[in-house]
C-alpha cells in the first residue's frame, strides 16, 4: 500500500486500537510474566547498547583514517 | 528474581531487616503495565546495632556471604540489581508496615500498595514519577479514598495540583 492512499485519521485510529489492545493485554499478565518483561528489555538495551557502540567505534575509525588521507588533513595545502 | 527475594526473606528471618517491601518500578508493575527498570528497589527497617546506629556493613556482609555481590550502591542477587533504602522519612516507614503480601513464582513477598506507591511518587515529584501516578491512577489500581486520605496526611496538596496540571 502506497503512502498516497493512506487515510490519515483511520491510520491514526488503527494505532490507537492496536496501542488499547497492546495496554489490555499488558495490565493483564502475571507479575511473573512482567518481570520477565523487564528482563527482556534489559538484553534488548544490552543489542542496542552492542550496536551503538560498534558503530560509534567504526565513526571514529573512519574519521582517523579520513584524518591520515593526505587529501583529507587540513593542513594541506592542494 | 526469585533468588534476589528470598534472599531478603532471609535477611528478614536471622532479623537483619527487621521488615521490608518492595517498592518503586517493580512493585508497580504488580498493579499496572511493566516499564523498564535497572533495578529491584527495597524499602527496609534496618536492625540497629547494639550501639543504636544503622549500620549496612553487617547487612551487605550477610548477603556477599549469600551469593550477592556488591556493586556500586547495588547488590547484585542472581542477576538483580538491588538496592536496599532505609525507610527514611514516614510516608515511607507507614508504606513499608501497610505493605500486602503478594505472589512471585509460589513465595509471598510483601508488595507496597498502589495508594502508597501513588503517594510516594508525588512525594519524589519527577517527571517519571508523575507518570507513575498517572499510570496507578488511569489502570484503577489506586482506591480514590485512600490516595486522598494519603496527600492530606503527608502535605501532598502542592504535588498533586502539579500532577493534575500536567496531565489535564
């Protein structure tokens, strides 16, 4: 489905059914199973964590690498 | 979890903690939907010394001895962060002792109730908190009396008009 066929408010009503049903079905669970919830979120965190930091590691390394281009330093005088 | 709560049964048993409850994001997720948390919060009274201090050296002794291992202001307790606060100021000493004893995985743990949790966060008053409130307040968890028994009881009134501004 294309974007330009979209309505707006029935989209908006869609989210707001599935957002309900997702907040009933969460108020009912066990306490056992929201604190398997929580657990979750934390190796959820820990990915995103990994993910963020290779790639913040990978920025780096390929500005160093930018920095050791002779074309790249700007004290170059070409 | 399991182990990090019988572990505090423990503790309550040889009389370390002379009582506690669980409190902040995990006993909220008892009466409403779970939100993230990094940790177990634990509100105790602790057992004075002979001398009559408050000591937590012997009580973070007991639960290194137990399998827990101290990390930063935490303890970590099979794989839970927990953090044991003194009761520090009445709202919190009457939450504690009007604590309901609640269900985890067959072992009864003692839960601070909704009403409490709703007071004490107006009480912290962050943004979070706030949400809290809202949360406790919007999933029917909260008895309306006794909330409002609560905010008259512990000076509450300036919180609660700040609540009821950001979420009207």
């Amino acid at each position: 489905m294309s974007n330009d066929i979209l309505n707006p408010e029935e989209f908006e009503a869609f989210v707001a059914r599935r957002k309900l049903a997702w907040r009933e079905h969460a108020i009912k669970m066990t306490w056992e199973e929201k604190i398997a919830a929580i657990e979750r979120m934390w190796e959820r965190d820990k990915s995103l964590k990994i993910a963020r930091d290779a790639i913040t590691k990978a920025r780096l390394e390929k500005q160093q690498l930018d920095l050791a281009r002779p074309d790249k330093r700007i004290d170059s005088t070409d | 979890m399991r182990l990090a709560l019988e572990t505090l049964l423990q503790l309550q048993r040889e009389a370390l903690l002379q009582r506690f409850a669980i409190g902040g994001a995990i006993a909220a997720s008892f009466y409403v939907e779970a939100v993230a948390t990094e940790d177990l919060d634990v509100f105790a009274f602790i057992t004075p010394q002979p001398s009559g201090f408050v000591l937590l050296t012997p009580l973070y002794d007991r639960i290194q001895l137990l399998g827990g291992r101290v990390h930063n202001e935490h303890i970590i307790i099979g794989g839970w962060p927990v953090q044991i606060l003194p009761a520090f100021n009445p709202l919190i000493e009457a939450a504690v002792l009007n604590a309901t004893m609640q269900n985890f995985e067959s072992i009864q743990v003692p839960v601070i109730s909704a009403d409490y949790l709703a007071a004490i966060a107006l009480q912290l008053g962050r943004a979070k908190d706030y949400q809290r409130v809202d949360a406790l307040i919007a999933a029917g968890a909260c008895s309306t009396q006794a909330l409002n028994a609560l905010i008259a009881n512990y000076n509450l009134q300036d919180r609660w008009e700040s609540y009821v501004q950001r979420h009207s």
